[in-house]
C-alpha cells in the first residue's frame, strides 16, 4: 500500500527526520546535517521520477555537500565544494544538481560524473531559490535583488570559449523586494506557470512559456513561503505565522445562460487582494461581510514565521514548517490541525512530501537486494570539453530483463532493446567515411591522399622500366640492322 512521508530539516538541529503524515511517527533520521531553508534537495533515481534515491544537503557552517541514501543514517558521501552554497535543487530526471550562493553565482554538476559543468553569475545578490521546469529544459533563478531569471539549461551547458555572462531566456523584475520562494508548475517549458513571492506581500503568476505576468495576489503581509496543489486549482501563501488559501479558479453566475461558469482568478495582470479588508462609499454590508469571512478562511496554528509549505500527493493534506520548532499537518478543506510533529529542537527551515521509500517498507523483501545510488564526488573547477569526452559515467542496473536490455542498448548498436547489431551499420559506416574524406581536413583523409600518391609513384618507375627496356631492345636492334648492312657493302666492293 502506499503511503506519504515528510522530510524536514533544520538550521540548528543536526538530525533531518522521515515521519508519516498520516500517523506523525518518525520512521527514519539522518545525522549530522543542518540546512537553511531551500538547501535540502531530494534526488529521483534515474529512470524513475517518483522514486527518491537520495537526499542532498547543503551545510550552512560549511562549504561541504552531504549526501544520503535510505540504506544508512550517516552521511553517505561528503563533498567538499567551492562555495557555501545557500540554495540547491536538482533536475526532475536526477542528472543534474544546481546550486547557489550568497554572491548570486550558479553552479550546476553532472551527476553521473561529477563534473562541474557551469559557473555563472546569474544575479547580484543572494540567491534564495532554485527550480527546474518540469521537463528540465529551463533553470530559474531567483534572488534577494527582486529579480527572477529564466534560463535555457542547453545554452548553459555549450562550451564555448568566449560566451561570458550567459543572457537568460526571460528576466522578471515586477517584484519591489527580495523574492523569497518560488515554484513552477506542473507542464513542459511552454505549458507551465510559475509562482513567485516576495517580501513585498505579494505572489505573482507567470506563464513560462510566454514569459508574461498573468496575475498578482496581494496579502497583508510579506510572503514567505509558497505552495500550489497537484491540480493548480489552489495555492497557498504563507505569511508570518498564517497560512491564506486562494482559488484559482472560481464560479460565476452567467446571467445570459441562467448557469454557473468556471473562470480563472485574475489573468491579464490584474491585482487580486487577498485577506485584506477594503471598504469604500461603494461598499456594501454584504460585501464587507464577504471579505471578513474571506480574511478569517485561514490556517492558524503556529507562533512562529512559517518557513516551508509541502503538500500530498492528492492535495488533501497541507505539512508546514515554522521557525518555532513545529511541523503541522492541516486538512485542507476544514483548515484544521490534525496533528504535530515536534521532534526537531530548533527552528524548522525545509519540508518535503513524497512517496514512502520501498527501503523503509516493513518486510519488503527486495531491500536486502536494493542497490544504492551510484555517485561520484563532485568536481571543483570547471570541466573542459576533453575531460567531459574521456569521462565515464555509473550506471545502475537493476536485475531485470528489460534493465539489461537497456543498459546492452546503451552499449550496442541496434533496434530498440536488442543485441543485434543493425543491418544499416556497413551503409553508415561507408558514409562516415565518404564524408571524412570529402571534409580534406582530417588526418585519415591525408594519410588515404598519401598512399594514393606512394601507389602511383610505384606505377610510373614501373611504366619507366618498361619503356627504358623497349628503348635498349629497339636501339640495339636497329645498331645491329645498321652494321649488318655496313658489313654486307663493305664485302660487295671488294
């Protein structure tokens, strides 16, 4: 059966616990780690998105990456790195791992080799968070200078030797203040939209595929954490000790039918304000009554400023996370507490819901046999294009057929999961040859021109021997014609 757990980490408190949503037991702990908020990046396994194989954790007294499986409670590996970093994520797919630090620089790494990829400056201040989009083609970026970048992951990763301060795909700037979390939807690089909030008291929703600001939430006070649910029907914004729930999506009465339509909140840049009480000459009594059930719909419960928001997978429970020590699980729909997880002995700064480990199941037999992550300590300078070719890469194969097919695939040419070498592999290997040697460039094609001059030397010393032969045959033939009827006159006059 399966079920939900929770990841929290915290700044002071060296022990990162796993507990059950549903029940609030802790199941597992990991040691010696402590992470401000948005340094704690749960990685898929390759191949399986839903699947966590590790746990990253940027230190904060540190420059040093942690790195944990679910087969041990101690730090895995620890990875030295160049800077402290104080935001870290990693890709959808488990390939790449990006990281950020109080100066606004970027580093991403290759996770199957641990080659450091990239270093760029993407802002001028502290970065506060980092996201992928859902089909890892874009990276955004956003920072303590109000500003949120989008950038194109292929255009990072080209070698090229005067490229400079990569230009970013979009640059967002409509935020008066530091920018404190962000999350981007569900959808590719064009159908996905992105939620930002900031200091200002405001969220915002951009659409990524556009790059245009759809709509603006106003709060009563700065944001500090975000949310949305699986079905971007609802988000919730944190601010201070309260938690406000916003539909983004409502209903209304089409007079012209007689029937209720589904429209979306806001759009077009418009300004939504949320928990705020406005009231004007226009007002009325209803209107007023409206808005104080509205600013009442909230989550209470915390006494400190909530640092982190996660929800289920079914959007049903909301986990959040507070600088006084607590970890609440809400009903979503009641907006009530159903229980409290307490165990860490300081300010709580990540949560994370994800799917129960199979490593952490009770009598689940394939643990004995489960394979840890393969990982290669990540590299401090930037790897040059020959050491990204003579690279190996770890990979992992399960023991199953159709794994093995892959991983042979990977190897092979060939159809799809087969062995067999292809049957076009001589046509493409004689164009691969035609091409070099139309190129003229390569060394093959001057060794091939080589060869072909040394043969046709070969040729003409033998046509020369040839002709000097018949040369010296006809010569002597023609001296001996000569003398021969010298010798014939010379004997008739005597």
């Amino acid at each position: 059966m399966f079920s939900e757990v929770a990841v929290t980490a915290s700044a002071t408190d060296p022990t990162v616990y796993v507990w059950d949503i549903r029940s609030g037991s802790t199941l597992f702990s990991f040691k010696q780690s402590m992470t401000v908020k948005g340094c704690l990046s749960l990685m898929p396994k390759p191949g399986a998105a839903m699947q966590i194989g590790a746990i990253l954790a940027a230190q904060t007294d540190r420059s040093v990456l942690n790195v944990y499986q679910w087969h041990r409670d101690q730090v895995l590996h620890k990875m030295p790195i160049p800077e402290r970093l104080v935001s870290l994520t990693s890709s959808h797919r488990g390939t790449l791992v990006a990281g950020g630090t109080a100066t606004g620089r970027v580093y991403i790494w290759q996770v199957a080799t641990g080659l450091l990829l990239k270093v760029f400056e993407a802002h001028f201040r502290r970065i506060t968070r980092l996201a992928f989009s859902g089909d890892d083609a874009t990276l955004l970026t956003a920072s303590e200078d109000a500003g949120i970048h989008v950038w194109l992951v292929g255009q990072l990763l080209e070698h090229e030797a005067d490229q400079g301060r990569p230009v970013p795909l979009f640059s967002w700037s409509d935020h008066t203040l530091p920018v404190t979390d962000l999350v981007v939807g569900m959808g590719t690089m064009s159908t996905a939209r992105v939620f930002t909030s900031s200091v200002d008291s405001t969220v915002k929703v951009w659409d990524l595929g556009t790059g245009e600001l759809l709509t603006t939430f106003l709060f009563p006070k700065p944001v500090s954490s975000v949310a949305v649910d699986p079905s971007e029907t609802k988000l919730f914004a944190a601010c201070e000790d309260t938690i406000y729930p916003v539909e983004l999506y409502r209903r209304r009465q089409d007079k012209s039918y007689g029937g209720e339509t589904v429209e979306s909140t806001g759009g077009m840049g418009k300004v939504e304000a949320i928990g705020i009480r406005q009231l004007d000459s226009n007002s009325t009594a209803n209107d007023a009554n409206n808005q104080s059930k509205s600013s009442a719909s909230t989550f209470k419960g915390h006494t400190g400023t909530v640092t982190s928001l996660a929800l289920s997978f079914d959007g049903s429970l909301l986990i959040s996370a507070s600088e006084d020590g607590d970890c609440i699980v809400w009903d979503v729909v009641s907006r009530q507490p159903l229980r409290k997880f307490g165990s860490h002995k300081g300010p709580v700064t990540n949560v994370a819901c994800i799917m129960r480990p199979s490593e952490l199941v009770t009598g689940n037999a394939a643990i004995k046999n489960a394979v840890p992550m393969p990982w290669r300590t990540f590299k401090r300078t930037v790897a040059t294009g020959e050491e990204e070719e003579k690279s190996t890469t770890l990979q992992m194969v399960e023991d199953t057929s159709t794994d093995l097919k892959r991983y042979e695939q990977l190897l092979k040419d060939g159809p799809p999961y087969t062995s067999t070498p292809s049957i076009l592999q001589p046509v493409m290997a004689a164009q691969a040859t035609v091409d070099e040697l139309q190129s003229g460039n390569s060394a093959s094609a001057l060794q091939i021109r080589i060869g072909t001059l040394e043969e046709d030397l070969v040729k003409l010393h033998e046509h020369h021997n040839t002709y000097k032969s018949l040369n010296d045959t006809i010569y002597q033939s023609m001296v001996d014609r000569f003398m021969a009827k010298r010798r014939k006159i010379s004997s008739d006059h005597q």
